[in-house]
C-alpha cells in the first residue's frame, strides 16, 4: 500500500459515535483512548445560557424529552433546548439516535436506545474532561467545536458565538498554539470571529452538499478562515460505470490557494452509494486525495487504515 503523503488528522464525529451514543462522555472517552487527534462538539444553548453538546438545537431524537415535559413542544411538535433551563435539560435521559415519530434507530446495529441512559454534557464539562485526559495521558487531543447555527439563536436572544469565544478564552484556547479548530456553516459569523480574535483561532469553513463551490468562493474563504469542512459528496460525487471514482477538484483547487480540507463524514454503516469498501474510500480520500483532516464516527477504523499504510 502506498503510503499517504503526509498523515490526516482524525476528528472523532461526535467522539466514537459508531459505538457510543453521540456526544456522551463515554463517547469522547472511547475515541480519544482509539487515538483521535481532535474529538468534536457541536454547541448549542439553553434558555440560561448553558453551553450544551448537542448536535441538534431540539431535543426529541436523543432523549425522552416528550415524556419528561408533555405540552413544551412549540407548533413544529419539537422540544427545543433554548426553551429549557439547563437543571431541566440534566434531568432528561439521553441515549443513540432515533426518528421521534417511529422510535426507530438511525443506524441499527450501533449502541442499543434501551442499552443504558447518558446525560446531556456541557461545554463545560466536556473541556474540564479532555483536558484531564491530557493532562493524566501526557497527549495533546485537541477540540473542535462547531457553533451551531447561530443566527437562529439570535433571533431567539442568544448570540451563541459570544457565549462559546468567552468559554474558550476562560479555557485557553485563544492562545497561538492551542490544539483546536472552530467550524461553522455561517460565514457571515466565522468573519466575526476572526475579526474579534485575530489569527490565534484556526477556522474551518463548512460546506454542506448542495454548496456550490468554486475558486472564488474559495478564495473569499481565506478572507478569515484556514480550511473548509466539505461534505464528502462535494468531493466524491458517485461512482463511475467502469468501478471508479467520479471526482471532483476540490480539494486541488482549495489546497492551491492554502486552504486545508477535512471532509466529513467516514462511516462504515453509511457509505457512499455504489462504494462498499471503507479503505477504498479512505484510501481514496487519505492516500490519493490528500485530505488534511477527515471526521469519523469510527476513530478505530482510519486509526488502524493510516497505522497500515
């Protein structure tokens, strides 16, 4: 096997999430002893303005939410977390992934609903945790928080990405040198942010699979952000007839003007379509690609495809 130029980091997608309910302690825990580089939070907020670790700025798919508080829904039947005081948000219990209106898994075959109950985390404590891990391993895991959609929670009356800059300053992560990255959809608030906290912070641009990209929206991007998180199906579009790869130049065009790339999201049980083999895949995107960075579910996997390339 060839070996990939240079070796990507591993950003564990909601710690080791093919394993573990996202977003638990146990979940971080386990990516980080698989050998995550960075483990992921996506922060949203609490009526109190509580950092919390959510993926979702609702409750319903990863909790019991409708039957702890029957009649908190707002008219879309979601229970939103601005809409709960974080003492009210601990109280629930929180477990894998589920369609509210089925009760059906996400991703079958992962960590069991009924397996056990986790609770929801705060920004918080979860930083209080690497660093200990860190600090008791001798490693240097890093974070990458993501602020999720933050104009939204302005219109609620929190600016979700003041709250989160003050958190990380109260942590050190402001300072040249911190082992983190902060990714947004928003650009308009990623441009606020660099202007607020200067070059310290390395910015990640999100991309999702209906962005339409090309150099000049990526040359816009290096007005204030280090790289971009696309998702895979911007770089990967399919499969060819023939049994190849139907590719585009993203990441050509993005590391021609300096712009690191870290796709998202590599998991074993959600491949993309046509491609049934993960290390083909990563072999894809790590060896031949080049990608800087990639977000898994599955930390152990790349871990062990990048140990034997």
């Amino acid at each position: 096997m060839n070996a990939p130029a240079k070796t990507p980091l591993i950003i564990a997608h909601r710690g080791a999430s093919g394993y573990l309910p996202e977003h638990s302690l146990a979940a971080k825990a386990l990516a980080y002893g698989l050998g995550a580089d960075y483990l992921e939070q996506d922060v949203v907020a609490s009526r109190d303005g509580a950092l919390l670790v959510l993926h979702d700025v609702w409750l319903d798919d990863v909790s019991n939410v409708a039957e702890r508080f029957t009649g908190r829904s707002r008219e879309d039947g979601r229970h939103y977390c601005i809409d709960f005081d974080l003492d009210e948000i601990q109280t629930l219990q929180f477990g894998e992934r589920v369609d509210p209106a089925t009760g059906q898994e996400k991703f079958p075959g992962r960590f069991a609903r009924k397996a056990g109950g986790f609770k929801v985390v705060t920004f918080d404590e979860e930083i209080r945790f690497i660093q200990g891990l860190n600090a008791s391993t001798g490693r240097n895991v890093g974070i990458y928080p993501e602020i999720k959609v933050p104009q939204w929670h302005v219109e609620q009356g929190i600016d979700l990405a003041a709250l989160l800059i003050d958190a990380l300053d109260a942590h050190g992560y402001l300072q040249q040198a911190s082992r983190i990255y902060l990714q947004c959809f928003d650009a308009e608030t990623l441009g606020r942010v660099r202007q607020q906290v200067g070059t310290a912070l390395p910015i990640i641009q999100l991309l999702n699979s209906s962005t339409k990209v090309d150099i000049k929206l990526l040359r816009d991007i290096t007005g204030y952000a280090n790289g971009i998180g696309p998702s895979m199906k911007l770089i990967m579009h399919g499969m060819q007839p023939d049994g190849s790869f139907d590719l585009s130049d993203l990441v050509s065009q993005a590391h021609s003007i300096g712009l690191e790339v870290h796709p998202y999201t590599f998991r074993v049980d959600q491949m993309p379509e046509g491609c049934h083999d993960f290390d083909a895949l990563l072999r894809l995107f790590i060896t031949d690609l080049g990608v800087d960075g990639l977000f898994t579910d599955f930390t152990d996997l790349v871990a062990q495809f990048i140990r034997d390339a």
